[in-house]
C-alpha cells in the first residue's frame, strides 16, 4: 500500500503568499488613514513594494476587490472601496436561490427586519425620515408596470429603514440579504403581483417611524413580510 503523506497542521495552517499581499495592501490603507475614494499606488508600484510579481499582486488586488475593500478602474488605477470597513460581506459567487431557499430568505428577513424598523421609529433623525419618504414617494411613480423601477426603491426603502435604526451591523446584514438576492427580490415582486398593497404596507410603515410608534412599525413589518410570504407560498404551491 502507498503511503500517503499528511501535511503538518502548520502548514496547513500558513497563510500564502496570497494572504500575506491581502493583508499587507490592508496595513498600507489603514497606515496610510486611506478612506473609500482615495487612490493607491498602481499595480506595478504595490509589486516593487512587495517584492512580488505584478500578477501575483493582482490576485490579491482581485480578492480584496471581490469583498469591496478595493476598487479597480480600468485605465484609472486602484482605489479604496467603500465596502473596506464592512463586517458583513455579501458573497459575491452566490447565484440564484431554490423555491424552499426563496422562503428561507422571507423567514430570515422576518426575524431581522420587524424589529429594526421598531428602532428606526426610535432613532431616525430627520434626514432619515426625509430619505425613507424621498424613496416611497419615488416608488409611488413606477406602481404601472416599471417593475425595475419599483423593486430598486422597494429595497431602497428597507435599506434606508434599516440605517435609520442606527445599528451598523444589522444594517450591513439586511443590505446583503437584499443586495446578493436582488434577482429574488424581483422574483418576489413578479409573483406577489399587487404593487400598490405593497406601497401602502410600506406607507403604514413610514407613518409608524415618523410618529415614533416602535411597537406599531415592528407590527406593521411583520404583518406586511408575512404578507408577502403566504402570497409566495400560495404562487409556488
């Protein structure tokens, strides 16, 4: 029998050559007091800086850009990305999800999104409530048949409800849920079919954070993702 040799824990354990670029571009950002917009040196500077390869440099670049933490601009350069202090990341490979998984997705955002909104109505200061009514009144043009439209500022307004709940964390997990699974979200949209009950929900739900009533947003998102849900559910029937 051939004997099969099993690698030692600590090399498993080492990092590559990749992981140790990732991170050292991240130490020249945060050293550096980089923030989002703000432009690195090109990829051929970065490899003479780390004695690396110019394509072994952009394997890094490529992974750190999958997460958002740089950006890179064909003819501009390297940037810093705006998503490089998130905590929650969306993965970026995910492709669309099963109708058992679509469910899941209302389930998820059942439990995380009714009591956020009951923090907005805690917390939201006026330019919040300017936003979230800002959107509304935008999706309130596209009820006759600019779904694109209308499912871009449905989304928008869960987005902005859950930054004016004032949890950074919380806000990044809606904002992924609804960013990796845009495709579901208008797939939800085609099957509920009935645009201006679901602007109305919304309208409820602006009334409850603008009077500061937590206990009557987090029912009315409840009641109106549960809305959504048996309708979904009764569709893939």
């Amino acid at each position: 029998m051939t004997e099969v040799e099993v690698p030692m824990a600590q090399d498993v354990a080492r990092p590559s050559l990749s992981d140790a670029l990732t991170e050292r571009v991240l130490e020249l950002i945060r050293a550096g007091g980089l923030r989002p917009g703000d432009r690195l040196p090109s990829a051929r500077e970065l490899s003479e800086r780390f004695a690396v390869t110019t394509p072994t440099l952009r394997e890094a670049l490529r992974r750190l850009e999958a997460t958002g933490a740089v950006q890179m601009r064909h003819g501009s350069g390297i940037y810093v990305g705006a998503d490089l202090e998130r905590v929650v990341i969306p993965n970026p490979n995910f492709r669309e999800l099963k109708a058992d998984q679509l469910l899941q997705l209302l389930d998820a955002r059942l439990l995380i999104e009714p009591p956020v909104a009951a923090m907005a109505a805690r917390r939201a200061d006026p330019s919040d409530l300017a936003t979230l009514r800002a959107v509304l009144d935008q999706a309130g043009c596209h009820l006759d048949g600019a779904d694109a439209e209308l499912d871009q500022a449905n989304r928008s307004f869960h987005r902005a409800t859950a930054k004016a709940a004032g949890n950074e964390v919380l806000n990044e997990v809606i904002d992924s849920l609804l960013s990796v699974h845009a495709a579901e979200q208008r797939e939800i949209l085609r099957i509920f079919d009935d645009r201006a009950r679901d602007h109305d929900e919304h309208r409820g739900i602006l009334g409850a954070i603008e009077a500061g009533d937590a206990e009557r947003a987090e029912e009315l998102m409840r009641a109106h993702l549960l809305d959504v849900k048996r309708v979904i559910e009764a569709r893939l029937a």
